[in-house]
C-alpha cells in the first residue's frame, strides 16, 4: 500500500509526514511547508530539463573542452580528442575514467531519465523495483560528473606560468557544465513516487 492510500502526505521539505487534507493549501505540521501530494509539474519540468540537457550535450563534446599551452603552442583539445592523447601517452587508467566520468556517465544519465519518464507517461509494464534501483543510481552517480570540470578548474589556476605553459578553459567546459548540472536538477525534479502510482502493485508482489 501507497502512503497515499493511506491519508498521508510527506512534505517535500523535511519529510515529515502528515494527514491527507482537502484544504486547497495544506501545511506541514513541522516545518509550514505546502503539502503537495505529488511535486506538482514534476514531468513537465524534468523533461524540460532533460531536453535542454541533451540539446547542450552536442557541444560539449564537439567544442572544445581546454587549451594546454607549452612554450606558446598548443592546440584546442575536446573530450575524445584528450582520451586519446592519454591513450597514447601510456595513460590508460586516466584515460578510462575520464572516458567514464565524461562520456558514459552523462549518456547513462541523459538515456535513464528519459527511460524513466517515457515509462512513467506510457505505464510501460517495467518492473518498478528496477525502475527505482536506475533512480538511486542516477542521483548518486550525478556528482561524479563533475570530475572533469573540478579538474579543469585546478589546473586552470595552478597552471599559468605566461609563455611558458599556460591552460585556458574552453566554451565546451561550459557547456559540458551545464549537461551536468542541467542532469542533476533533472533528477531532482522527478518525482520517483510516479513510479509506483503507474505501477500494478499486486504483480509487484507475486
């Protein structure tokens, strides 16, 4: 049973729990929050987010991501293009976790959001426990997609020496950025309690 079915309201700020009220703006007990029985827009806005996120994935793997600078030559480097300098630097663990944080993780994201939404819209018969193990993953693996960035920015700072070498970010740093940050409020604004109002909980259970 649904705590909805049940006459109960959690409060999407403290998480407290509360009776189901008819009032047209209930309040939480604890904290005075309004009571919504699902996050109102909750798929509208997700997929809003999860369009533009998809939209600014193009450049930030085309453009490029950061220019290394050494005795005032260097070369515009995107996310692929630096995998492969790795690779061939003999780098290959580097290379396979920036290939990982940047390329695999915001795909999976971007593919099992919208996954969760089109199954949530359609009442696709998936499994709901599956859909919400994709969920959890999605949200804890999100943070982890900021590696890249949180390594540009170091380098970015500590490495300015003038002519002699020097890292600029580039335009696909901030439109990578974005794809992230755009993922995890995506996440965010999806409300995994949908998933178990367009779920058939007596199959669930056999």
């Amino acid at each position: 049973m649904r705590a909805i079915d049940a006459g109960i309201w959690v409060c999407g700020e403290c998480h407290q729990l509360n009776p189901a009220s008819q009032e047209q703006s209930p309040r939480c007990s604890r904290c005075s929050a309004v009571l919504h029985a699902r996050r109102p827009n909750s798929i509208r806005r997700t997929w809003a987010l999860l369009i533009t996120a998809m939209i600014l994935y193009i450049p930030a793997n085309l453009l490029p991501i950061m220019t290394v600078s050494v005795f005032g030559k260097g070369a515009p480097a995107t996310i692929m293009s630096g995998v492969v300098s790795l690779l061939q630097l003999g780098m290959t663990p580097i290379a396979l976790v920036v290939f990982v944080a940047s390329i695999v993780v915001p795909t999976f994201k971007l593919v099992g959001i919208a996954l969760l939404l089109y199954s949530v819209q359609r009442h696709q018969p998936m499994s709901a426990r599956q859909r919400i193990i994709m969920y959890r993953f999605i949200e804890w693996v999100g943070r982890w997609s900021m590696l890249d960035i949180f390594v540009i920015a170091i380098l970015v700072a500590l490495v300015n020496f003038g002519s002699l070498a020097r890292i600029e970010a580039n335009l696909g740093a901030a439109a990578f950025a974005s794809v992230v940050v755009l993922t995890m409020l995506a996440a965010v604004t999806f409300d995994p309690r949908l998933i178990w109002d367009n779920t058939n909980l007596d199959n669930e259970n056999e």
